[in-house]
C-alpha cells in the first residue's frame, strides 16, 4: 500500500446501485470522501463489465484526489485494470492465496468472515490484510447475511489482523462498536441512503477522532 494513502482505519464506505444510480454514484462518493470517509469500495453486481470499468475508471480519479483507499467487491481484473488499492472478496468468491498471488505484496486483499475468526486467521496467514465481520445488526442491503455477535467481534479484535464490522451499522450503534476497538467500520445504507451524505459521513467519521 503506497505510504501516501490512509491507514485501514475509520468509515469504509460500500456503494451501491440502488441508492446510487447513475451519475449519484460519482456525487456521493465524492461527498461521503467530503465527509471524511477514508475507505471507499465499489460494489455492482449488476452493471455490465464494460458499465463497471467506465464507473470504477471515474471513481478511481475522484478518491485518488481525496488520498483514499480505492478497493473493488470480487474483482481481480477490474482492481488490476483500473488501479486500484485493492479488492476485498467474499467467503466463497476465490482462493485467498492465489488473490494474493496476483494482486502482489502491496495491494490490499479484504475477505469476509461473517463471525468464523478460524476462517479470519487462516485467511490473515494466506496474505488477506483485513477481515470483515458481520452482519451485527439487522440489515437493510444483506437482510439474509449472516449475524455476528459484539462478543464474536471483540474477540476477533484481539487477532493480529485487522477487522472491519460490518452489517446495519447506523450512529446509533456506531460508538459502541467502535468502542470495542474496531478500527474500520463499514456503512452502506446508513451512509448512502442519507438526504446528506456529506453530513453522516462527518459523523461517523468523527467517532474516529
């Protein structure tokens, strides 16, 4: 990761298509990262290969001028074509070792873990560089994911990983998480689905401070 990004800490913001349709995405990105979110990952199961390259090109120039941290959802090629940070890869959307491989010893390789801290230490041994835990509260984007326990997270902190929790994270709950240790939180509805995306980022990003 080169020295001149931001470390793996504070609000990791997850796009998505339905709250951020056509050009929104490039304006909430652009006011979340106003805001002060410090990780930006885009995610699109939807848009066409030649849509995703077009949209990941753009963002990539606009986190670039905010020095954040630029990863993709599940995507190897796109991560490597468009130059971004990193890619962050669910529990079963590829071999970490070999992501590793590719992707080579500076980017960044995030996996999910859902509450398997065996799954979390293994993969943090094969090269992943943070671990997503999650879901810890009802969601509104993965209603079926599954759940996670503030117990299950605490003792996942103590890992020599990082963690990222993740899963209908709001300002309600936020503090709490974070006060366990939680050195990234990501946001999704509670960010996106916001009348002022700029003003909720500044408030979760505050709760870093």
């Amino acid at each position: 990761m080169p020295s001149s990004k931001r470390s793996l800490r504070g609000l990791y913001a997850i796009t998505d298509p339905v709250l951020l349709p056509g050009n929104k995405l490039f304006d909430g990105v652009e006011a979340a990262l106003r805001g002060g979110a410090a990780i930006i990952q885009y995610r699109n199961k939807y848009a066409s290969d030649i849509e995703r390259q077009q949209e990941a090109s753009t963002l990539k120039e606009i986190i670039d001028a905010f020095d954040a941290l630029f990863l993709i959802n599940d995507d190897l090629s796109l991560c490597q074509r468009v130059g971004a940070d990193g890619v962050h890869l669910g529990k079963s959307d590829g071999d970490i070792a070999e992501a590793r491989t590719i992707l080579g010893p500076e980017k960044i390789l995030g996996v999910t873990c859902h509450s398997d801290i065996r799954y979390a230490r293994k993969s943090s041994i094969l090269g992943a560089n943070y671990c997503a835990f999650g879901r810890l509260y009802p969601s509104q984007t993965k209603p079926d994911a599954p759940e996670c326990s503030l117990e299950t997270l605490a003792e996942a902190l103590q890992g020599s990983y990082q963690s990222v929790a993740i899963g209908g994270i709001n300002l309600n709950n936020a503090s709490d998480i974070i006060a366990l240790g939680t050195p990234m939180i990501a946001v999704i509805h509670a960010l996106f689905g916001q009348e002022d995306i700029e003003i909720a980022a500044k408030s979760f990003s505050s709760l870093f401070i």
